[in-house]
C-alpha cells in the first residue's frame, strides 16, 4: 500500500486538540472524515506533533497508507476537493506519496513554536494572541529564554501524568522579539512535551514581570518538579509554525 504524506494547517480554536478523541471534535476527526467521503474508503491517519485544544498551526502533518494509488496529476485536484469539503478552519496544503518506511512523527527532527503576546487591546489578535497587559522586562525574559539552550531534562516543564519514556528534549533555538507590539517567544526543539512550551511562557512571563528571578527560573527547570511551574499561559496564543524533515523521506 502506498504511504501519503499530508500536510495540514488550522485554526485550532473550535477543536479539542489535534488528536482523534472519543466524544470530542479534533483536527484528525474532521480530516479523516472529509477522506472517507472524497476517496470513499476509511484512511487512518497518523499524526506527527500534537497540539492541545485551542492551539493552532501553520503546518502539520499526518500521514496514512491507502488501499488505492493517487496519481501525480490527480494530486493538485485531490487537494483542492479535499479542501472544499472540510471546515474553513482547516486545509490541506500538500499531499505526496512518500517511502514505506517514511514516518511522520519519528522522521522529524525539529519543530517550531511561536507564542504571541500583546499588550494594548486589539480585537484582531483575540483568538490567536495573549492579552497580557503588564510592563514587562525584555532583559530579563532574554535571559531566562538563553538558559534553555543548555538544559535538556524538562521534567518540571511537563504536565502531570504526561504519558512519555524521557523528559529529554533538545531546544536548538530559545529567544524573545518585540515587533509591531507584538511580543513572541519562539522556540525549535527536536521534541516537546505536554504543556511544555505553555508552561515555559507562563513561568518566563513570571520572570519579565519580575515576580520570580532568573535565578528562581533556573532553580524550577534544574527541579524536575512542576510544582512551581506556571502552566496559564492560553492555549490561544500557541501556534506550531512547522515540522522539519530529512530532504529524502
């Protein structure tokens, strides 16, 4: 059976996360639902980076092994169909038969997150945006963010009862940028885990705020407690920008 890559973007407002659930609406429900009714037979999907309810993404990606072949010309038709019969809060941007073998969660080797922020109320930022309007110390939140490139156990940065083998993750970038006001964290890492980049920016904001020092930040990440951690940052303001893979898949 030929394996597909399909890669999607959202807006994960109105879903339950981005994983299949039982008796809640997610991104993988309504795009296996739009597959069975274009190509008339089941397709499951596999996901390669979860989002949390609310988040949304530029780019993710599933992939599934068909029991028909999509031709190459009927690729670009195959998409523009799929893209009619799903919500508008959700689309398709490519769809590519890939190896056998070619996984799309195991596969990649980095993803990146960007978490906004603002501070002067703006209607236009509401669903996608943290209304956070407090003085804020970029210093500060700077520091606290280059501290990251040199740790690799995130077990405080993880939500209780998160079902994984290591608390281990690689963040190949960690850093701030103001810009239009807007404020953003932008974080790439090989893995995440669950409420980690959440729980990052609520316990960083901490930091800018000048309620805990750098000094307390680095004493909750060397913890490998999540007690103190602050996990409140909405889900709203998360987005997953994209999902790196090796050129040959």
């Amino acid at each position: 059976m030929p394996r597909y890559f399909l890669e999607v973007a959202y807006k994960g407002t109105a879903y339950a996360g981005f994983q299949i659930q039982e008796n809640a609406n997610t991104i993988q429900a309504e795009v296996e639902k739009g597959l069975l009714v274009y190509f008339r037979v089941p397709v499951v999907l596999t996901g390669s980076s979860r989002t949390d309810a609310g988040v949304h993404a530029f780019q993710n990606f599933f992939h599934f092994d068909a029991k028909f072949q999509i031709e190459a010309t009927a690729i670009y038709k195959s998409i523009y169909h799929l893209n009619a019969i799903l919500p508008l809060d959700i689309v398709i941007k490519d769809l590519k038969e890939v190896k056998d073998a070619a996984h799309c969660r195991f596969d990649a080797f980095s993803r990146s997150y960007v978490y906004s922020i603002y501070n002067h109320k703006n209607p236009f930022l509401f669903d996608n945006a943290y209304y956070y309007p407090y003085p804020l110390n970029l210093a500060a939140l700077h520091d606290a963010a280059l501290l990251l490139l040199a740790h690799t156990e995130y077990r405080s940065f993880a939500k209780k009862n998160t079902q994984v083998f290591t608390h281990k993750c690689n963040i190949l970038e960690s850093y701030w940028v103001l810009k239009d006001h807007v404020l953003t964290y932008n974080v790439t890492g090989n893995r995440f885990l669950r409420g980690m980049v959440r729980g990052l920016v609520g316990t960083m904001l901490l930091v800018g705020k000048g309620k805990i020092s750098i000094a307390d930040f680095k004493c909750i990440l060397e913890s490998n407690d999540s007690a103190k951690t602050d996990f409140s940052a909405p889900a709203k303001g998360l987005t997953l920008l994209n999902v790196k893979f090796p050129l040959v898949i």
